[in-house]
C-alpha cells in the first residue's frame, strides 16, 4: 500500500509506516493542489498539514482511485472538506493528543511577549528606533494575580488554564457546555458566559474550532465588551478574529494588545496589522517543536496503521 504525505517532513515520526508501506514526500516543500490531484488516485493513505486544502477536487479524486484514508496531520481539519470525504467513503482522522502541551506553552509565550512588551522593545533596540531607558518607560502588564478568560476549556484550554494558574492568575471560562463541578475545582474554574467573560478578563485566550458558530466570535461587538487593558491570544483559527475589526481596536488603543498565532488568510497577514506595535505575530508555530513534529508523525501514523488493520481506535471525525 503507498501513502502520500502532502509536504516535506522529518522521516523519523514515519518510521514505523515507512516498514509497512510505500510512503511518499514531495521534493520541494509542498505538493500543488494539481500535482496531487494527478497521483492521488494511485495512493491508499493521504497525510496533508494545515498548510493544505483537502477540496472536493482532491478527494473526488481519491475516491475515483484508491483512497480509503485522509490522516489530517494535526487537530484542526478545516482544511478538508469533511462532508465531501464522508460522501465519498473516506474516513478523516486528526492528531489531538500530540498538538495539546505545545500548543498550551505557546498560548502562554503570546500572553507574556504581549504583557510584557517583549517583541516591541526587543525590535526597537534592534533597529536604533528612539527607545528610551529608564524606570517609567515601556511599561507593561503583570500577570499576577490578573483574570485569564478562557473560550474553549477543552484539552488545550485546559492545558494553558494549569500553566495560567501556576502564574498566579485566576480562570474563567466559556464552553458551549459548563464543565462539571469536579473539573472547575480540581483547575480553580470558574464559567462565565461569553459577554461577562470578555467583560471582566485581563487576558482572553480562544481555543475553539473554526465552525459556523466561532467565525468572527471575535468581532467589532465583542471587542467593545473587553477592557481597555485586555490582551487577546489566538492560537486557534485565525478566521475566529474578525481581523479588520481587531486592527481597529488596536490601532486605537481600545485594547492592550494582541498575540496571534493564527490568521484568517494565512500566509496573508493584513498590512496595517504588521504595522502595529501593540500585536505579536507568528506564522502558525503554536505545534512547532521538534519533539511534536515526530509525534504527530507517529500518530497520524498509527491512524493509518490501525485503520488498515481494522483496529476502530483512530482519532476518526467523520
């Protein structure tokens, strides 16, 4: 059997599929959406990142030939077209577990750059720009003992939620459904619905899925409920912020500032938002350590492998 990886990634994670099957890496960095339609059909396993759209062209495709499996290589799959595949037979898997603690330490990374003005300065030391020295210049924000507003308290949100607390910050939260009472004590949570929780947080943090419902969650209404002093963290979607919206609070000061690590029209970064101090901008890292590319590997690795076996414990979202 031969599996099609979508782009360049490090062999290691794949090892124990590479002793199983025929697996296939571009060359360059990524395959085209023309070049793997015109193979695809000869492949049983197909493993694309984030960085590729899984359309109808791609999996009707598949269909016509070969393909039993789309291994989306990380938790989100709004890069697929999952509705398609499920008409089509296909199953799609994703790899929640790897893609948790990395992302978490990220989250967390964006909150104290932006508090702390880490990124600013370090770029106005670096280019000779007219930073001044001194006790009551480039003042930031303490951490300790603030309010981190959490949408989404999954496994993710509740990840950033134990690091958060160990800084001294008090939870709370917003989920489509309240957690149980055990679960809110042992992670010192409080629920909040969605407009007190950007009313009363010093930090927001969003960890939900890109879906009908979360486009633009984050838009020129919710933003007027945060405080002048709120930072918003992003390492979700990037389609989940209304990006023009945010540009505007933030170009006028109606917020502190900003971490994303996520964009709407990614690798795009809209202009005037580069142009801004108060954000802190990363090019989809939140997973980006060497540890979790070979565990993301290995998991949607073992997807394959199971699901070729008839073992049904797979990460399966169709």
């Amino acid at each position: 059997m031969r599996v099609l990886v979508s782009t360049r990634l490090p062999e290691e994670g794949f090892s124990e599929l590479m002793k199983k099957f025929e697996v296939i890496f571009p060359e360059k960095e990524i395959f085209s959406k023309e070049e793997v339609v015109q193979i695809i059909p000869e492949f049983d396993a197909f493993i694309p990142t984030f960085q590729f759209k899984v359309d109808r062209d791609v999996i009707g495709a598949g269909a016509q030939g070969k393909l039993k499996i789309i291994a989306n290589y990380g938790v989100g799959y709004d890069n697929i077209d999952v509705d398609f595949a499920t008409k089509c037979g296909i199953v799609v898997t994703n790899t929640p577990d790897p893609v948790v603690e990395p992302t978490a330490e990220m989250a967390i990374a964006l909150m104290l750059t932006v508090a702390r003005r880490v990124s600013e300065c370090d770029r106005k030391l670096r280019t000779d720009s007219s930073i001044k020295w001194g006790v009551m210049e480039n003042l930031g924000i303490s951490l300790y003992g603030k309010k981190l507003g959490i949408v989404g308290l999954g496994r993710i949100g509740k990840a950033v939620a134990r690091r958060a607390a160990a800084l001294g910050m008090k939870i709370i939260y917003f989920n489509r459904n309240p957690l149980d009472k055990k679960t809110e004590t042992k992670l010192k949570a409080r629920y909040a619905p969605l407009g007190q929780l950007l009313c009363e947080s010093d930090v927001i943090s969003l960890h939900v899925p890109l879906t009908e419902s979360t486009f633009h969650l984050i838009n020129e209404n919710t933003l007027r409920l945060m405080k002048p002093t709120a930072i918003l963290i992003n390492t979700s979607r990037g389609a989940v912020i209304d990006e023009s919206a945010l540009t505007e609070a933030l170009t006028n000061h109606k917020i502190f500032g900003a971490g994303l690590d996520v964009f709407e029209h990614e690798p795009t970064i809209p202009e005037n938002l580069k142009k801004l101090d108060n954000v802190v901008l990363s090019p989809h890292n939140g997973t980006a350590t060497i540890e979790d590319r070979n565990a993301m590997s290995r998991f949607a690795s073992q997807n394959i492998l199971r699901f070729f076996e008839g073992n049904k414990n797979i990460s399966r979202v169709n």
